[in-house]
C-alpha cells in the first residue's frame, strides 16, 4: 500500500488560463510528513477579482515574486518523488499540466495521482459535502483554507488518514496525461445514488453544534446520548423550510423509525405544516408511538388545529384515553394552546384530574389547569376542592396560576384558599 507520496495545492489568478499565482508542498515518506514548501509566483496574467477577495493574493504581492519556471526549477525534483495527492485532484492536476504547457515546459508523459475528495466521496457517503476544510475538520486538523501550504498539508493528513483506516489507496490511483492536459483513465463508476435518509441525517450532522450537543446531553437523561445530533431548534426549522419546499415531505415523514433525536424534531416541524386536517391526524397517528420527548410533541401540533377545533374534540379524547404518554402529552399540548374558554375546559375537566405515572405528565397537567384556573376558576376548582388531584399538581397549578399579574383579588382569594 503507498505510504510516500507528494501532497499539493494550488492558487491561480484567473480561470481564463492556466497559470499558478501559490502552490503549497506536503511530501510524505513512509507514513511521516518530511518536507513542506511554499512559494508566491508571478502569474504574469491579470487577476481576477473575485480570486483575489476568496484567495488573498493580490497582484502586488506576487509582483517582485519569481514566475513559474524559476519556481518550477525549485520543485520538480520533490513533485517527481511519487504519486501526487490533491483534493479534487483533476483541476489541480490540469491547472499544473496547463501552466507547464503554457511555459514550454516538458516534464513527463504521464504522472499518477490520487483525489482525496474521491476517496472521501467514497468512504463517507454520509457527509453531506466533501470539501477540504469539512474534511479536514472531521479529522481535527486546524486547516487554513486557500492557503495552499496548509491546503497542501491538510490533503496529506486526509491520506494519512485514509491509510490509517485501512481505506485500500491503490485502488484509486488515477493516471493524467501531462501532454494532452487531460485524465488518461477511464472515467470511474458514478457513486451510488444516496437516499433520502441518508441525505437528510448526513445534513443534520452537518448542522451539529457539540456544545450544545453535550449541554442538552446532559438535560435529557432519559434519551440515549447516541441518539443526540446536536442541533438547535432554530437551524431544524430552516432546515424544515427547505426540505418542504423540495416536495420530498410526504417521502420524508415514511421513513419511521428514525434512529436520532433531532429527525423526530424535523418529523415532527413537517407534519406541522400539514394542510389537510384528515392528513394531519394520520401523519400524527403514525408517527405518535415513535416520539420519546416532550419536545417533539410541541413541535408537531399544526397551525390547522386553530381553525379546525370543532373537528378536533374527539380526536383529543382519544388521545388522552391513549397508554401511551406522549400521546396523552401531545393533546394536553392542543388543549393549552386551542381549548381554553370556560366551555372547553368544563369539556376535558374529569380527564385533566386523573393522576398520572410519568411526572412530566402531571406537570404538564399542573400547567393546563393553571391556565384553566384563571379562566375558568369555578369551573374547574372543584377538581382542587375535592382533592383529586395528588399534592405535586395540585400546589404546581395554584402557584403557578397565582403568579398571573392581571388576577382580580376575588380570583386570587379564592386560589389561596386551594392551596393545600
């Protein structure tokens, strides 16, 4: 297996011809990095802008520099050591073989190479993108991008890397004719198509902030640490925003179980968007044995749901009826925010007094009818009165209820004297 080789970067000024503004130099022999050089040329061409604003160099600072065939002197000895390794390897190849070209330089017919990004392509399809700083993130090195020194040493710790992992190198060594400025092997088999799964979990990991990863870790013991992405609800709603306006909604929400945290969530923000209200509550049947947070049931209740209430009554009964918890949790989440006149909660009243074994449930309770108290006080003080509830929900709902700053003093007596 090749364990020497010569990683390389390079910069041009312009994309109108070949020519090298930087090119950085990482050789490796045997596993270990031996050399590294670095050199500014003289393209002896006009920049264009936009190269200058994404690279940094600037016509001023290449001026005094020497140009390519001096520099070409310096470096052909260490670029003829080995196969050369670059990160999308064809364009740095035919940039190289270009600018030899157009300086009349003759070197050899052919010369080998590797593309790292092809072999990453390869190795982790579920990388949502393959690019040389992501890549090299992954592995933990502190890439300096467009800085072709460090671009050329960030492509060799990638192989390194490779090699490590026991990828099988050989099998992707490319021939490049130098004279005809072209790829001398036939083109390789397309990658094999990526599902929808697979695209959406690898953009989720995409958008993992570990920060945040081991704080919410540490605040949900009862999920699975291996469960847990790390993405924040804002970036899971962007995220929804475009996936949705794809198409690929109904194609997505399918695809039960998920195996992470955050694509319950991103089920869950999806099946909210849902128009029709018989589609809603099938899309929420289906998914409601799978939700393993209290969150989740949040984020799945429809905006539908305010201009359908009518039509949701039984529908909530049934879902407090359930055994299962987060089913019971998720209705509880549609009373509080849909059914809260004095009709309404006299409604669901006998059901919210029921005590319950998960403690996030009668916590939930305990905020239900704190909002209930305050609009509905007689209507719903008997369940206190009569001591139906246990002491946990009972005081959590009144005190909660009582830090309501617009409560009459009549209401706020009366709450007092609940308390027990």
């Amino acid at each position: 297996m090749i364990n020497s080789f010569v990683a390389f970067d390079i910069e041009m000024p312009s994309q109108h011809k070949p020519r090298i503004s930087a090119i950085g130099i990482t050789l490796v022999k045997d596993g270990i990095i031996t050399e590294k050089a670095y050199y500014l040329v003289n393209p002896e061409i006009k920049f264009d802008p936009y190269v200058i604003e994404l690279v940094g160099i600037t016509p001023e600072m290449v001026a005094n520099e020497p140009t390519f065939p001096e520099i070409w002197e310096k470096i052909k000895d260490i670029m003829s050591e080995g196969v050369l390794v670059a990160h999308g390897a064809p364009g740095d190849m035919k940039a190289l073989c270009g600018c030899l070209k157009s300086y009349g330089i003759e070197w050899k017919e052919k010369a080998q190479y590797i593309c790292t990004c092809r072999v990453g392509l390869d190795k982790y399809p579920e990388y949502e993108h393959h690019s040389l700083d992501y890549m090299c993130e992954k592995i933990g090195f502190p890439l300096m991008h467009h800085y072709a020194l460090s671009d050329s040493e960030g492509c060799a710790r990638l192989m390194l890397d490779y090699i490590e992992k026991g990828t099988d190198i050989d099998s992707y060594i490319q021939e490049f004719d130098v004279i005809k400025c072209r790829n001398a092997n036939k083109k390789r088999k397309p990658q094999k198509k990526r599902s929808l799964r697979e695209k959406v979990t690898a953009h989720l990991h995409r958008m993992r902030n570990e920060k945040y990863r081991e704080f919410f870790t540490g605040t949900h013991p009862h999920l699975s640490p291996e469960s847990i992405i790390g993405v924040k609800e804002g970036a899971l709603r962007q995220y929804a925003q475009k996936l949705s306006e794809t198409n690929r909604t109904s194609d997505y929400i399918k695809l039960l179980p998920h195996d992470f945290y955050e694509e319950n969530n991103l089920h869950a923000i999806l099946v909210s968007k849902t128009k029709k209200l018989s589609t809603a509550f099938s899309r929420i049947d289906d998914f409601l044995p799978y939700v393993n947070d209290t969150a989740t049931c949040r984020l799945l209740v429809p905006s539908i749901f305010k201009k359908r209430q009518n039509e949701l009554k039984d529908k909530i009964g049934f879902w407090l009826s359930s055994d299962n918890p987060y089913a019971k949790f998720f209705a509880l989440e549609v009373i509080e925010k849909f059914f809260m006149s004095e009709e309404d909660i006299k409604l669901w009243c006998e059901m919210l007094a029921v005590n319950e074994k998960e403690s996030f449930l009668n916590r939930k309770k305990a905020a239900v009818l704190a909002k209930a108290l305050l609009f509905c006080t007689e209507g719903v003080a008997h369940i206190f009165r009569e001591n139906m509830l246990n002491e946990t929900t009972h005081n959590k709902a009144l005190e909660a209820a009582l830090k309501d700053k617009n409560l009459s003093d009549e209401k706020r007596s009366i709450l007092q004297n609940l308390i027990r």
